[in-house]
C-alpha cells in the first residue's frame, strides 16, 4: 500500500512538472515573428529582473545576442539554477534539441534587457550539407548540423560584401546601417519577410535571403557596420 502511494506520488509531482512547462513558441517572451515551413524566427526579450517561463526546446535553434552582457543565469528543469553568465552583443550559438529536448527557464539578473535573436529549424532529420559562404568581412562563428552563423562586418576600407548562400539565410543587423540587396523574385512567397533590397538601419532589423540568391551587403554612413547572418541548413 505505502509503494502504492509513493509511485502515486511521483506520478503526480512528473505530471504536475509537465504541466508547468510550455512549448516554446507559447512562452510570453519568445514571441514568433515569422515562420514558414523550413523556419520559424522569435524575437526573444527578457527585461532586467524578469525570468521566463519553464519552456521546452524540441527543435534545433540558433541564437544571436542583440544585448550587451545582461548576466543570466538558466536552470534546466528538474537541475539547480547555473552559474550566472554573458553574452555580448553578437554573439552565436547553435543549439541541439530535436531527437533530445529539454525544458529550462531564463532568469535576467541585470539592469536591461536580456534580449536575442533567435531561429528555429523546423527539421528534425535530413539537414543540408551544402558548403559554406564565402565573402569578403564573412567569418563562420558558430556551425551545427542544422545551422551555420557568420559575422559580417563591413569598414571603411572595406564597405562591401557579397556571398551566395546555398540554403534559405537571414541576415540581422547588429550594428551600423547597411543596405542588403539581392533579387526580390520570392519575395511574394516569402511575405511579410522582407527579401531584395531593404535598407537596414536599426538594430534587429532582418532580411530573409532565399537559398541560391546572390546577397550583396553595402555599408551606409561614416561607421562600421556588423550583420549577423544565419544559414538554416
């Protein structure tokens, strides 16, 4: 009878723990900005001295730091809270999930905002081999099986780029102003995404640069500029 109870107990806490957490794109603080069938982009913003919601990762992810080193600390469900950390402003990483998800909460321990720009691959096998991009100011930062991150920057001296990416790319603005220009012949099957010419001039700005389009990216103004750009394998 008392094993009876205590298996009825463990059932109820694993249940009660399953509850508590969400799917990612049902977390407040991940809000989804675009998605199509090979993607899906999350505008993710934690504000100073907020924690996210318990949420569970099942697919692939990559990640670009949009803020300047906020600490944070994660805690993996069921795991105690880690140690607190940074990431500057730029800074990628690509993320394993499908086939071994996992569940964990974001806590913002600093005084602004935690915020990243992040995408998720909605493949769960069959990820492309294809070879990487090439350019001038493009240095690979990060690499996955399902996706592969390249820091563009662009200077005085050398105020242009351009690459052909061999699979769907987006590319988002960290710093500068640039002009990111290439064909706008999917841009109807990529809409609301901006895809072609598009002027980014903000931070957090992103284009969608279709799989074998050419993508030239121009820098504007008297200052360096620096574009994320993400490869969805």
């Amino acid at each position: 009878m008392h094993t009876s109870r205590w298996i009825g107990l463990v059932i109820a806490a694993m249940a009660a723990a399953a509850a508590a957490q969400v799917p990612l794109i049902k977390d407040p603080m991940h809000k989804v900005v675009f998605e199509n069938a090979q993607f899906r982009i999350f505008d993710v913003n934690i504000p100073a001295g907020r924690m996210s919601s318990e949420h569970r990762h099942d697919l692939d992810i990559a990640t670009v730091s949009m803020s300047d080193g906020p600490e944070t600390r994660t805690q993996i469900s069921g795991q105690p809270q880690g140690a607190p950390v940074r990431r500057m402003l730029g800074e990628a990483r690509a993320t394993e999930y499908a086939g071994k998800p996992l569940s964990h909460r974001i806590e913002n321990l600093g005084k602004s905002a935690y915020q990243l720009f992040a995408v998720e691959n909605l493949r769960t096998s069959g990820w492309s081999s294809a070879p990487a991009a090439k350019g001038l100011g493009t240095t690979i930062t990060a690499e996955s099986r399902s996706f592969r991150l390249y820091d563009v920057r662009l200077t005085l001296a050398a105020g242009q780029t351009s690459h052909t990416h061999s699979v769907p790319a987006i590319a988002v603005l960290l710093g500068g102003k640039v002009m990111s220009q290439g064909p706008d012949t999917h841009a109807k099957a990529n809409a609301p995404a901006a895809v072609g010419l598009k002027q980014l001039d903000q931070p957090g700005q992103w284009v969608l640069v279709p799989a074998g389009d050419t993508h030239y990216v121009v820098r504007l103004g008297p200052t360096d500029a620096r574009v994320a750009e993400i490869e969805v394998r």
